[in-house]
C-alpha cells in the first residue's frame, strides 16, 4: 500500500467506511480520540458509521499525591480531582453526543492517580509515567481491561475494525492499550497521539524502538474550524493543552500492522 497524496486524501477513509460496519476507538483517557482522530470521526459520523468510542483510565482518586497529578490539577486550574475528572467525563459525553457516537467509560484509574496493593503509586513520577514501560504491578489491570474491552467488542454484530494509540510519547496508559489492541484478533489501525506528536522528537524515538506498523495515510485536507471545535468541548482540559491559548493542529495520521490486509 502507499501513502495518499493530497489529491487523494480521502482514499482510505472512503475505503474504511464501505468495508467495516463497525467503528471501535479505544481511547486511553477521556480526550484522547478527539484530539488525535476528531477528522476521522467527523467523517465516519457523516457517513452515519456504527462508531463507539471506549475510554478506558477515566477516574482519579480523591488525594493526589503524585508530582504529575499535582501539576496536572494545577494546569487544569482545579484544586479538586474528583471535581476535575467530573467535568472531564460530562465534556468527554456532550461532544461525542454531538457527532452522534457511542460513549463508554470503564471507569479504571488514571496512572498519575494510580496504587499498588501496598497504597503506594505506581508511577510516582513524570520520568516513569512517561517511560513507555509498564510496570509489572500493572499485570493484572491489563489483563482485566483486556477483558473488559472483549465484552464490548464481542457485543458489536458486523465487520468490526478496531482504532488505538501508537503510544507517540510513551505514556504508560497508551502504551497499555497499544498493547493490548496488538493481541486483539481484529483488523486495526493506530493513531498518532496527540499532542505527543506536535514533538517531531517523540515520532522519531517511537519508530526507533518500533518497526511493527506502517504510515497508512494522513488527513491532508483537514477541517481545522470544526476540530478546534470538538477540542473546545473540553474547558477542563484547555489551560493544560493549550497554555499560550493558541491552539495548534496538525495532520492526523494513521498506520497499520505491517503483517495485516486491511482490505
């Protein structure tokens, strides 16, 4: 397969939409579809597409003890997590709700919040949340997201494609759901997790240490008024996105498993 140029642009996702009846993004937290594949969306919804999008880490805990969860609350501009991750899952609905996709949230815990069976944090800091490597204490939440995630899946009737984070960044709740999409029997493309991709750096690293899946085709001809519009849904998350308040898009790009027939 090539890569389409900017006069075909819409090649694969016209081909997407006429060979799958069902549209599956598993999206780590609760902003992260939009913000990496709202176009898609947008275009698959036109097309009125069986689209569900998952959120898997959707909860903080009350105490936030960790670094990253603090500096989080703080560019945030919230003092209360619950309060946060509240407005953060009503915004997260309102939008999807208006491209008229299925919502789920699993309800599981944000890495910057979460605790071994000690009460101890996992990721107790930045440079581990951000290192691309799960912890093994993490072993058993996988294994019960991945489970969790079949149950949904297998509900869905028709030609299903599933739709994950390549994990640009190395965050470890992307880095988990990557994983457990490479495991999952089902055709399935990978997006470039944004912002983690507005850093050339952070692509270039990923593909260092990966060479498993293939440029696709990107969104040349975005629609940039309509996408900072989804993004807007989210007033929680602006100040901590955006924090020069200029907003920044870029082209959405997908790939796919080197060893997989799409079509």
């Amino acid at each position: 397969m090539s890569i389409i140029n900017t006069i075909d642009y819409m090649l694969y996702p016209t081909k997407l939409a006429k060979s799958y009846d069902n549209f599956i993004f598993l999206s780590p937290h609760l902003d992260d579809a939009i913000l990496s594949c709202g176009e898609l969306l947008r275009y698959l919804s036109k097309k009125n597409k069986n689209i569900t999008v998952i959120t898997i880490f959707t909860k903080a805990l009350r105490e936030t003890i960790s670094p990253q969860g603090r500096q989080f609350l703080k560019r945030c501009g919230y003092s209360s997590s619950i309060k946060l991750y509240k407005d953060f899952n009503l915004e997260d609905e309102k939008v999807l709700n208006f491209l008229k996709i299925k919502c789920i949230h699993l309800g599981y815990t944000d890495a910057a919040w979460r605790k071994d069976k000690g009460r101890k944090l996992i990721y107790r800091n930045p440079n581990i949340q951000f290192s691309g490597i799960v912890s093994t204490k993490d072993k058993n939440l996988t294994q019960k997201i991945s489970k969790d995630l079949m149950k949904h899946i297998g509900r869905l009737k028709g030609k299903k494609i599933i739709l994950g984070p390549l994990s640009i960044g190395g965050h470890v709740d992307h880095t988990i759901i990557k994983k457990i999409i490479d495991g999952i029997k089902l055709p399935k493309l990978y997006w470039e997790d944004y912002p983690y991709n507005s850093n050339k750096g952070n692509i270039k690293d990923y593909f260092a240490k990966n060479n498993q899946e293939k440029l696709l085709f990107k969104i040349y001809k975005l629609n940039y008024s309509f996408k900072k519009n989804l993004i807007r849904f989210y007033q929680s998350q602006m100040k901590s996105l955006f924090p020069q308040g200029k907003m920044r898009i870029i082209r959405e790009a997908y790939y796919f498993p080197k060893n997989l027939t799409l079509f």
